[in-house]
C-alpha cells in the first residue's frame, strides 16, 4: 500500500522518515491551510495525492 | 525493513524514564521523552492513483456523537484506539476528542482535518480512482510508539485490508 502525509512541520516526521511527506507550513490544526480557503485545501490534496506516483521515499514542500 | 528501528532500545528508554516519572509523580517529563529516531527509509514503488483506492487515516479525533465511544483525550499515555465511519458521514453528525490541539480551525471549517469532499471531487475528475467505504479516525496523542506499532498500526492495516484499499492519505493536526 503506497501512503503519503501531509504535515504542517516537517520537523519530527523526518526523524521517523515515512514514506512520502508533503509540508505545507500551515499551522498546527490545519495543515490543509487556513480554514475555508478552498484554493490552497484544493492545492495540497492534489499535491499530496500525486506524490502516490514517486518511489518512496519522498519529501516535497507545498508548491503554489 | 523494519518501521521502527530499535523498538527494544527505545521501549526500555520508554518505560524506564518517561513512563516511570508519569508513573510515580503523575507528571509528564518531556525532557525524559526520546522520540522515535529511523536511519533507514523505506524504498517502495509509487503507483497510480487514478487507478487507486484511497482510504483517509485522520488523527483529529473524530467519532460518531452518540453512536460511537469518545477518545479518551485526557489520558496522559494517550489512547490507542481508532475509530471509523462512513465517508458520506455528514460533519454535524461528529464529535472530536483531542486534547493536543487547537480546534478553532477545524470549528471554522472541518474540512482542514477531514478533506472528504475535495476527495470526492478528484475521484469524480478522475484524478483519483475511489475512496474506501470508511476514515480511519484517532485521536493523534501517542507517546508510546511501541503501541502505536503493535496496537493501532495492525487495526488500521486490517481496515485497509478489508476495504481493499491501495493508498492511505494520513492527516495528522
């Protein structure tokens, strides 16, 4: 099974160094964005979802 | 490949500092806390995800009010349990349990922890293949890693298993 996850702070996760990571920057509680901002939660998700398609392992930042 | 590197070693760093403080004071020491440390990556091919069955794995706590039991968010050691529900479950029907967060986000606007209508929207575009019948859902506190391994990792993988999914979206808050 592939997984990816998209974190606000990739700090800790890079010491357990899961299979793919997207960070976003965005703060704690809402690492899809700002709430209501449909653009940006819109922007992640396809981001996140089309990491499935790299070999693992696999660490980007949010592009906008 | 092993997903947690030297569980032993750190199991007894575990129980003989952080625990054993929470243990005998009833206080959480984070300076005793060690946190999970891998050297190794693991290498696995990507796939498509238009072909693909995704099954979304939140840690904000959601459940069912009144169908399904509570987290219980204010234990210190965290608790290990997950809950599921129906992708089509409409968010006034949820209730959150997680005491490790700020929930003005997510009071605003549940879609930052649980984005399941723009999922919808890329399966409907065909950017993804489908959704699974139901979220994995728990409440994202977990000091012991070494339950998260023998107690959580399994069950989620059972309901991955179950819903044939191939790909697994984690949100953590």
């Amino acid at each position: 099974m592939a997984t990816v996850s998209v974190l606000w702070n990739g700090g800790r996760a890079r010491t357990i160094r899961p299979p793919r990571t997207l960070i976003t920057g965005f703060g704690k509680g809402m690492a899809l964005g700002e709430p209501n901002d449909e653009v940006t939660h819109r922007a992640v998700l396809e981001q996140a979802v089309g990491m499935l398609r790299l070999e693992a392992p696999a660490e980007q930042s949010l592009s906008r | 490949m092993e997903i947690f590197e030297h569980a032993n070693t750190w199991t007894e760093h575990f129980n003989s500092g952080w625990l054993n403080h929470l243990d005998t004071t009833g206080e959480i020491d984070w300076k005793q806390y060690q946190y999970v440390r891998n050297h190794s990556a693991i290498n696995a091919p990507g796939l498509d995800p238009a072909r693909a069955r995704l099954l979304l794995v939140s840690t904000a706590g959601a459940y069912i009010r009144g169908q399904q039991p509570a987290f219980n968010a204010a234990a210190p050691r965290g608790d290990y349990s997950i809950r599921t529900f129906p992708v089509t479950t409409p968010f006034a029907d949820l209730d959150y349990a997680h005491d490790h967060y700020d929930h003005a986000a997510r009071q605003q606007d549940p879609r930052v922890n649980l984005p399941l209508n723009y999922l919808a929207e890329m399966v409907t575009r065909g950017n993804l293949g489908s959704m699974t019948e139901s979220v994995v859902s728990f409440s994202g506190y977990h000091p012991d890693a070494r339950s998260v391994v023998d107690e959580m990792v399994p069950e989620i993988l059972q309901v991955a298993e179950k819903e044939q999914a191939q790909a697994a979206l984690l949100v953590p808050v």
